[in-house]
C-alpha cells in the first residue's frame, strides 16, 4: 500500500487515537461509522403501520364507490 507523509495537527492525531491505534487505522474506522450512521434506517414497524393505513383507505374508498 503506497503510504505520503502528510501534516496533521495535534489535536488530529489525538482523535484518531480514539477510534484506533494509528492513524491511518483511525480515519478508517471514522470513514465506516460515518457510512453506518450516513445509511437510513428503515422502521420496519412504522412502514408497516403506514402501509396497512393506506391500503384500509383504499378499502374504504373503494366500498365507498369512490
């Protein structure tokens, strides 16, 4: 893996720290929780509850006449 010498603040480097133990491990790490929490979550029981809700309208419509 081709590696560059770059210059990252203090501060940087000590946040890094946190998610791993270098940097280059680090900012990984940050890059897969970001695409994790950047990823929808899909309430699988309210898209159910929505979608039943709209299927009993249809009836109702329907019996209706409309």
């Amino acid at each position: 893996m081709a590696t560059k010498v770059v210059r990252v603040s203090e501060d940087a480097i000590e946040i890094t720290s946190r998610y791993a133990k270098d940097i280059s491990e680090g900012i990984r790490m940050m890059q897969k929780l970001i695409e994790e929490k950047s990823t929808p979550q899909i309430d699988m029981k309210a898209l159910e509850k929505m979608i039943r809700h709209c299927i009993s309208e249809e009836f109702e419509n329907l019996q209706r006449g409309y």
